[in-house]
C-alpha cells in the first residue's frame, strides 16, 4: 500500500471531518459523545431523519444518492438489520477513506452507531479489504476503546472482504457478507433494499457516515454553511498525477476543480483533469473552473464519483494513459457478465493500438461501436465506469485521436505512468 | 407496455432470444443480446414470452413498463 498522506485538512469555517483528535478520549472531549437515542426512542427517531433531510447530505461513495432516502428504504426493511461501512475503496487513485479511519475512526463508527438506532439494526460491520492493515488495525484499536467504554450499542465488527476494484459494490459486499462470494447481484430494481439473508442490509460509504455523525452533533446549518444550496457541505479529494504534493483534502463542494488541483502544487501546466476516479472522466482546461459539484459536473459529461482529481502533466500520453486505465479496469471485472467479460479487454486492446499508433482503418468505428454497445450491460456500473472514461478521452484528447490515428503517436506514451495503479497489476 | 429484461450473469450467449425476436432483440460480436430500447409492441408479446421460457438459461423476463420510463 502507498503511503496515506493529507495535504491539508483545513476548510474555512467549523464544520470538519479530518483534524479531530483520533482516540476516543479526545474525539469525545473534542465533539461530545455521539446523539445517540435515550428514552424517547420515536421522538430521537423523527428528530435525526428531520436533521439528516435538512441536511441535504448525499452518498460520498459514487452515486452520491441522498443519505435521508437510503435510511427511508432500510427502515422501512425492518429491525435486526446491519449497517455496512464500506471503507473497500476500490479505485487506485483514492486513500480519502483510508485517511479517514486512520484519523478519525470514531467519527464513522458514530455515524454507524446512530444509522443503527434509526433502523434499528442489530449490528455494524465495517468492511477493510484484506492487506489494509494499516487501516484495518485503526478500526480495531477503535472498536477496542468504544467496548471498553460502553459506547457501542450495538455490536461493532471489522471484515475483511478481498481487495478488488468490485468488491466494494453495495450488491457485492451484502452478498460476500452472506455467502462469501465477493460477485455483484442483477438488481433491476435498485430502490429496493439490500439484504443479507433476510435481514436489511444499508451500506454507507466510511466518508458519507462520518458527515452523519458530524450533522447530528452540528445541525444540518453547519454542514450548509460549506458548499452550494444544491450541493451542500464538504468533501474529502485525493489529488494525485502530476503534482508536488499529492494527499487527500477536505473541500467545500461547489469548489472549482482547478482550485482543488491547485491545493497539491501541479508540477506543470495540466493538460487535462482526471475527475471521480478510474470509472470518471477526463475533463479539458476549458472546463477546469467547473464547480465541484453533481449537477455542475453532469453538465460536462463528467461526475464526482469519490472523491478524486488526478492531474495529467503536459508531459503525457491522454491516450495511453487511458489505455492503461481501460485494461486495469478490464482486469478487475468480476467476470460474471459477456458484455463487461469480452467486451473491456477488447476496448483496452482499441485504446492501446490507437495510443501506439497502430491504427487500422475500422479501429475508430469498431471502438465507438463497442463503447455504444457495452455499456449499461453488466449487472453493476463496472463496464459503464470504463466505457465513460475512454469516452472522455476520445473527446478531450481529439486533436491527439487524430495525429495518433494517422500513425505519428506522440512520444509521450512510452514514459511512465503519472498514475497510480496497484503494485501488482502491470500495464499493458 | 412490456419491457424485456435480460440477466446479463445468467446469460451465456446461447443467442436463442435472438433467432426468436430479432424485432427487438440483436447479439453482439461476443454473442450476447442487446435489447433495442423501445417498447415492445403488442403483436411480439406472446413471441417474446416464448423466448423467455425458451432461454436456457432461463435469464429473460418480462416486466410492464413503468410509466414514463
């Protein structure tokens, strides 16, 4: 595992998820003790779900769906549930929730705690992959001091789900934590709740708890007064790429993506953005003052996904660069579904012919064709992930499509990666 | 309005679906199915029902549409 480093924890104002002391001791003079429920059960109930709508908190996993409709659904499940932390942090380029228990364990495990008491679930179950033991040992020295000190209501318990880019889809984890098989489930209906075994199942991304229990104890006018109306509050960014001093930060959401890759000091003029991660898109400098945001960066074509900003130096390949991203990605295919099983390698395959320059005259057809094809075909967004991010690349890398399809490639594509990619995996 | 719905891990490219309803249902280069997005018509329900019950890998349903969708 690369080192976890925070380039800065500071935002401007109180609101703050990194920065707080990491023991229990401290994490509860510093905050207080979780808002947990104490006698009237109904009115601790409507007065947190009230908050967490006021909110407006959405999912910082990827879907970024809105946490007080998630907790809707797996209350309406029924009792004797578990709260899943997903802390499996799948994507290469992202440590934010790494950092994230390493720093500030208690913060999640609160956050999962008061999930809890809202569904009335019997368990929290926070998911390290295997190898994390970095992180894996944080949660367990946590878990050690809240028995201790009787702050854990319910049963907290540390997994260790395998370390692949798919494990840590929600259908995935629910279903490794029933059966031990680490495969995503066909859900054509994703509002439906997930289960494991009969029991309820809600998973939360570690990042999206912690705000959780930071909205319980601040109000939800703490967490508004970062970010936009729309989008509000604050978000955790690993930078990384073609800069000084890569780490996570914590950002106000609406914060524009160049502001955010400036945080870690770009070793170059950027020729272009990689935003949400390995499954996110590649964004031009035209577009480089866009807010932070959902919608601001649906309207690129692009989303925040996890929280990630790479930065791709003038001294790059884009193309070959997403080549290498397209194999990765084919690589870590669950290998359940045809079109994801047969149809990444083969658009990988495009990608690396084309940033080589071995271009043959149906390669652009067949790739825009392929790309058209797969997606929306698997039973989880892993092909729609990689497909999007190649798409991004054709676009904003076009005048480079161009020369490389006329068989002069660039030169660039020879050198090292400016990405991060697993010490075991190798580019093609 | 019906839809087709196709489990893409139970399927195994067996391609019947698509002998049966090549209206509605085409395969790609690997052999797997694509299902053209458009409501299915009346007259190909009951041909679709069959290649349903007829996959081998029992991975096709059919869903009523939901409104607007």
């Amino acid at each position: 595992m690369h080192s976890v480093s925070e380039a800065s924890a500071q935002t401007t104002g109180r609101y703050r998820l990194l920065g707080h002391p990491t023991d229990l001791a401290g994490h509860v003079a510093t905050l207080g003790p979780a808002p947990l429920p104490s006698g009237n059960a109904r009115g601790w109930h409507e007065a947190f779900v009230s908050v967490l709508e006021a909110s407006g908190l959405a999912g910082r996993g990827g879907a970024g769906f809105p946490s007080a409709i998630k907790l809707a659904v797996a209350h309406a499940a029924g009792k004797g549930g578990t709260i899943v932390v997903n802390a499996m942090e799948g994507e290469p380029a992202s440590d934010k929730d790494k950092l994230l228990l390493i720093r500030s364990p208690h913060l999640v495990l609160d956050g999962a705690q008061l999930l809890a008491a809202a569904t009335s679930a019997r368990r929290v179950m926070v998911c390290v992959p295997e190898g994390r033991e970095q992180v894996a040992a944080a949660v367990s020295l946590a878990m050690a001091e809240r028995a201790a000190a009787g702050c854990a209501p319910v049963e907290e318990v540390l997994v260790r789900p395998p370390d692949r880019f798919v494990a840590g889809e929600e259908s995935a984890l629910a279903r490794w934590i029933e059966s031990g098989q680490s495969l995503p489930s066909f859900r054509p209906d994703k509002g439906t709740p997930l289960r494991i075994g009969r029991k309820g199942a809600l998973v939360h991304n570690a990042e999206t708890l912690a705000h959780v229990a930071m909205i319980a104890r601040t109000g939800p006018d703490a967490f508004r007064a970062h970010g936009l109306v729309e989008d509000p509050g604050t978000s955790l960014v690993t930078i990384s790429g073609a800069v000084e001093h890569p780490g996570v930060v914590e950002i106000d959401r609406g914060t524009p993506l160049i502001d955010i890759a400036n945080r870690a000091t770009p070793t170059g003029v950027p020729q272009a953005l990689l935003v949400g991660g390995y499954g996110g898109s590649w964004v031009d400098p035209v577009h480089f003052t866009t807010p932070y945001a959902s919608l601001s960066l649906r309207a690129i074509g692009a989303t925040a996904g996890v929280g990630i900003v790479i930065v791709l130096g003038p001294d790059a390949c884009g193309l070959m660069e997403s080549a290498r991203i397209a194999h990765y990605m084919a690589g870590q295919s669950a290998g359940q579904c045809g079109p994801c099983v047969y149809g990444l390698p083969a658009i990988a395959d495009d990608m690396t012919r084309l940033a080589r320059g071995h271009v043959d005259a149906g390669l652009m057809a067949r790739l825009e064709r392929r790309l058209r094809e797969v997606h929306g075909r698997g039973a989880c967004r892993h092909p729609d992930g990689a497909v999007n991010l190649v798409r991004s690349a054709l676009s904003v890398f076009a005048a480079d499509v161009a020369t490389h399809a006329h068989g002069t490639p660039c030169g660039w594509g020879s050198r090292t990666s400016q990405l991060r990619f697993p010490p075991a995996w190798r580019a093609a | 309005m019906m839809r087709i719905l196709i489990d893409p891990v139970a399927c195994d490219a067996y391609g019947y679906c698509a002998e049966l309803l090549p209206e509605a249902i085409t395969l790609d280069e690997w052999g797997y199915p694509i299902v053209d997005g458009k409501p299915l018509p009346r007259e190909l329900v009951d041909t679709a029902r069959r290649a349903a019950r007829d996959c081998p890998r029992r991975a096709i349903t059919l869903r009523e549409r939901k409104g607007g969708r």
